[in-house]
C-alpha cells in the first residue's frame, strides 16, 4: 500500500470522530514525531490537489482536531438547504463564535446574553441543537459547546474569513 493509500483509508476512517488525527497519520507512515510533520503535510497537500478533480477535498475539523475526506459543495457557510430555523441557526452562530473566542465550553448566560433572550428560550434552543448532533451540554446544563456535527457542515475557515471582513453597518 503506498503513502497516499495509507492516507485515504485514514481520512475516510468511520467512528466518532470521522477521519484520523496528525499522530494517527504519522504512526501509521513511518514518519517521526516533530521531522514528519512537514512531509505529512506535504503529502497531504499532494493528495488533496490529486483528489480535487474528481470534486474530493481534505478537510480540518478544529473540534476534534482530524482531517478527513470531504466532497467540495462550494456551500456558502452552512448548507443551502439548512434544516435549521432562523432562532436555531443564530444560536448556533453564537454558541461556534464564542467557543472560538473562549475556549472550549461557553456558559449559557453568555449565550442568553448576546442572543437577548431569556434563559428558558435559549435552554429550549439549545437542547434542539443538542438533540439534532450541533451542540453538546455539559452534564449539568450549564455551558455548551460545538458538537461532532457542527464541524462537517460548517466550512470554519471561510465563516471566519468573511466574518471578518464584513464591516458593521454605521
């Protein structure tokens, strides 16, 4: 099996999460820890720019920290046909925005607070999200955080790009 055969199978790995961390792939090339990081992502680059043609594309999911094979959708930043409802979604957007400024779990008051809702209307969104494999809560109820689900359909590196380039109306 050569490198690139090696790398698939791990991108396509099924389980939770879908895909295969930086160790797992350097464990299963040969490649040492810190010197193989550099020829991993080379390869890496390699098979993402052979793959392309046939609308395939390696992709970052930054809450469990994998890579995995993707089909290019060319989607905005959600899904076109979003399941979600307005309420739903930005919820989301609040929950994703300040776990990426924060860290990893965000509490549900700051959550109520910038969605300015009361605290039995954001509880009730949240647990829909939860429900639906976008978000998780904690064992007491208290914060929240991306789920599994969230990094498949959200393409982060473009969110955050044109996030940041969007300027607030004046």
């Amino acid at each position: 099996m050569n490198e690139y055969s090696v790398l698939m199978r791990l991108l396509t790995r099924t389980g939770n999460p879908i895909g295969a961390g930086v160790d797992d792939m350097l464990d299963a090339l040969g490649l040492p820890e810190d010197a193989g990081r550099h020829v991993l992502f080379q390869r890496l680059s390699e098979l993402h720019r052979r793959i392309a043609p046939v609308g395939l594309v390696i992709r970052h999911n930054p809450v469990s920290h994998v890579f995995y094979l993707d089909t290019d959708t060319s989607s905005d930043l959600i899904l076109k046909d979003s399941p979600l409802p307005d309420r739903l979604a930005a919820t989301l957007l609040v929950v994703i925005t300040l776990a990426y400024q924060e860290g990893d779990w965000v509490s549900i008051d700051r959550i109520r607070q910038f969605r300015r809702k009361a605290r039995r209307s954001v509880l009730t969104d949240l647990r829909e999200l939860s429900d639906m494999g976008y978000i998780e809560l904690d064992s007491r109820g208290g914060k929240a955080r991306p789920g599994n689900r969230v990094a498949f359909e959200i393409d982060y590196e473009t969110f955050f790009r044109r996030l940041a380039e969007t300027e607030p109306d004046s």
